[in-house]
C-alpha cells in the first residue's frame, strides 16, 4: 500500500440526500396509528369500569351506612333495591311515607343509569335474580345476610360478595369488554 489516500468509487462517494423516503414515513405513520388505537380502546376500557364503579362504590358505602347506623341505633337497618337504584329508607318509612303523602323519605339514596341492570344472589341461591322489590337487612349487632350483587352493563360486570360479619365487600369479580 502507498501513502496514498484510498480512492473510492463516484457510486460510494454519494451523499444520500437528507429527506425521509416515502417508504419511511409510511411506516412511521402505520405505527403511530396502532399506538393511538391501543390507547384509545385502553380509554374505552377505563371509562366503561368507571361507568359500573360508580354504582358499586355507592353500594358499599351503603352498606357500610347501614351497618354504622344499625350499631348506632340498635335497631335493624334495610337496604332496599328498585328498579333505578337502592337506598336505605328510615326505619318508619311506612308513617313517613304515609304523612308526606306517599312520598317515602331515604336516609340514603342512590340513582343507577339505566343501561345497568342490578342482579342479587342471596345465601343459599344458585341464581342470579334482579335486585328490584328485594331488600338487605342488617342486623342490630352489625351482621348481615350473605349476599352476591351483580352490576351489568352490556358484556361488563362487577361482581360484589359481601361478607355478613362486616358488611363490607369481601370479594370482587370484574370483567369489562372493550
């Protein structure tokens, strides 16, 4: 070898010009369009538990309302569910309801949307059946039925167990289509 500098050939020599290739930017393009469909089905997702959160996050403050008032005024507490929603009524809600003119008076009440569908299962059941006319009672001492509350929203479920010495929730299922 000389002390010469190497020479290269023109076709080396080029310098590539400093633009993307259309081949490039469509393959960037194609990528950012998935990440953005992934995200936005994930957000999907979150709203759809948020819509069913809401309703059984009411049901356990609920109960544990229930269980706090039925210790406090050693008396039995019920929880009753209708067709749009469950609350706990005062205890003689049958005079109130009669003095205001049918008009029943709730200690607590919460309002579902309607595309939730509420279904119980009580202790000993095998089926689910819909929570509306039933009712939740809580003892004085704080113990309550067993019980098993389903909220449905189209293919999304939250499944609550709650457990009878506490009142609070014991167990949880959940599945949420996208």
């Amino acid at each position: 070898m000389t002390g010469r500098p190497h020479l290269l050939s023109r076709a080396m020599c080029r310098q590539r010009s400093a633009g993307f290739t259309l081949l490039e930017l469509t393959v960037v393009l194609f990528i950012m369009a998935v990440f953005v469909t992934v995200a936005a089905v994930s957000f999907q997702g979150i709203d759809g538990e948020q819509v069913l959160r809401t309703p059984a996050d009411e049901l356990q403050r609920t109960a544990r309302e229930a269980v706090r008032r039925a210790g406090m005024y050693e008396q039995p507490e019920v929880i009753v569910f209708e067709k749009h929603g469950f609350g706990i009524r005062y205890r003689d809600d049958l005079a109130a309801s009669e003095a205001n003119g049918g008009a029943t008076q709730w200690v607590r009440r919460v309002v579902i949307p309607d595309d939730i569908t509420v279904r119980m299962k009580h202790w000993g059941q095998n089926e689910f059946k819909p929570a509306a006319g039933q009712r939740w009672m809580v003892q004085p001492s704080g113990l309550c039925e067993p019980l098993t509350v389903r909220l449905d929203r189209g293919r999304s479920f939250i499944e609550l167990q709650f457990n009878p010495l506490t009142g609070g929730v014991a167990e949880e299922h959940m599945s949420i289509a996208p």
